[in-house]
C-alpha cells in the first residue's frame, strides 16, 4: 500500500529586515492571489550640491495574481479614449476602473470632482550606466529622483515647472551634484517621457452609488506619484471590493459595495493627500523652511 505523500504548503518569503530592524515585507493573503507589501528603503533626501538634507519613507507593493479556475468575475464598463472627455450611462453591476479620466465617476458624480494640474511637469528615463547614487535632490521649484531599476541601468525622474522642454531640463539641473548631469546628458531625449502632474480633486464624497456601481483606483483616487502608492492603493481596492462582495454574494451587493467604502475610500484619500503635500514640499519655489524642516527628520 503506497503512503499518500503529504502536500507542501506553499512558500512563504520571510520579510526581510531593515537596518533599522523593522520588517521590510508583509505577504498580504486576497481572494485573487497574493499581494506583497513592502516596505522600501527610506528615500535619502539630498541638496543640489550633494550634501545630505535627510531622509523620508519609500514603499513599494508588488503583486502575484493567483486566477482560481470558476472565481473571475466580470468586469463591465464604458470604453474611453486617452485625453478626450467621455459620456457614459451606467447600467447593469459596473466596477469603474477607468483611471483618471473615468467616464463612470463623471456618470455617478458628474463634475463635482475631476482632474486637477499641479503647475508640474515630470520627465522620466532609463540611463544606460549604473550611478551607485539613489535618492531624490530637492532644490528651488524642482528635484530628482535616481533609483536602481536592474544591472547595468538606472532609473530617473525629474519635476519642474510645467512647460519645461528637453532642452530646459538639462539646463535647469546643471550644476547639481554628480550623476544628474551626466544623466541627462548622456541619455537620449527621445526615449524620455514627460507628462503634467495631475491630481483627482475635491476628493469625492463616495466611491460608489451604494446600489450596483463602484469605483477603485485611479477613478476614485487619482494621486501624485511621490509615495510610490497609485497602483498599490488600487491593489488594496480590488482585494477589499473582492472580499466583500464574497462575505455577502449578490443579494447582498449593496450593502458589500457600501462596506468597501467605508473600508477603502478614507484610507486612500489620505495617502493621496500625503503624495500631493509631498509633491508641493519638494517642488517649493521659496525652499528655506522646507529644508531647515527636513533638517530636524531623524537621519
């Protein structure tokens, strides 16, 4: 008689630790599949000559989706262009996860809440070298970002004022500390990306009708990127909206759509509000408080 071998459960990666001791990794179980939150590095905050200013919190979520044979669930919605305002009429279960420029937020709220510009502009691109330096630079009205992306290459991002040309860019950061102009000057402008900063403002009063409408991610809570939480707020969403539709089934809809509310709506505004503070802090055009500020944030 052949002993039944005993399955193995699933690994498990331990969080790994930080310096500081503290936990640098949560394995978040969800309906879906698994969502791992991570807790980053703190992002080293220094000055356009290369002193140190400080430091502030990077956090990152990743996510490894599970799809369970007879469990997905339909997602029905309009369709949009990018850059064009649309029109939709809600009908049916609708999940709205059009982005920022949601047609089915404007159908549910009409323009109570929309796209807001900062006055920013972001450019973004991939440097063919690796720098050994990771951080942001904070200096008058703009700052820079370099982070590890893989061996050999290195990721950067750059915010400042809105209307800033390729040309504008190098010279607004010449004279900052090494690598930054080296960066820009030895990538090519034409693999760069630029966009404006946007922003959904005032925050809305609701992420769902409360009937059979509901919406998640960037259509309900657009945010600035400085956090790092845009895609990982709208992971945290859709495993809430998930787990509660399944704690109540359809009959129950309703009142699931108004427990992920209560749930998820509050809790991501806040980060949102925290992204854009962040945003405004380190794109301040009169930078004296804000840096003997950042000077007292512990090291």
């Amino acid at each position: 008689m052949r002993r039944a071998r005993r399955r193995r459960p699933s690994p498990v990666r331990r969080p790994r630790r930080g310096r500081d001791g503290s936990s640098r990794g949560l394995l978040v179980q969800v309906g879906a599949g698994t969502v791992q939150h991570v807790p980053g590095e703190r992002v080293q905050i220094v000055q356009p000559c290369g002193g140190q200013r400080g430091r502030r919190p990077g956090e990152e979520v990743s996510e490894r989706a599970v799809q369970r044979e007879g469990e997905g669930a339909g997602v029905r919605g309009p369709g949009r262009q990018p850059g064009r305002a649309q029109q939709a009429s809600v009908r049916g279960e609708v999940v709205g996860a059009d982005g920022i420029h949601s047609a089915v937020r404007t159908a549910l709220f009409g323009s109570r809440s929309g796209v807001r510009t900062l006055g920013t502009t972001v450019w973004i691109g991939i440097a063919d070298f690796e720098t050994g330096v990771h951080g942001e630079t904070w200096g008058d009205g703009r700052f820079f970002g370099i982070t590890p992306v893989e061996p050999g290459r290195t990721n950067w991002y750059a915010t400042v004022p809105a209307g800033t040309t390729a040309d504008g860019l190098r010279a607004a950061f010449d004279g900052w500390h090494d690598p930054i102009p080296r960066i820009l000057a030895e990538t090519d402008p034409a693999g760069w990306i630029r966009y404006e900063m946007r922003h959904l403002h005032p925050a809305l009063p609701s992420c769902t009708d409360g009937r059979r409408t509901v919406l998640v991610g960037d259509a309900a809570h657009a945010m600035t990127p400085n956090l790092g939480q845009g895609a990982c707020t709208a992971l945290l969403d859709a495993e809430a909206l998930g787990r509660a539709v399944a704690a109540r089934g359809r009959a129950g809809l309703p009142a699931a759509l108004r427990a992920y509310d209560r749930e998820r709506r509050r809790s991501a505004q806040r980060v949102a509000f925290g992204s854009r503070t962040l945003h405004r802090f380190g794109s301040a055009r009169r930078p004296a408080l804000r840096d003997a500020l950042v000077g007292l944030l512990p090291g």
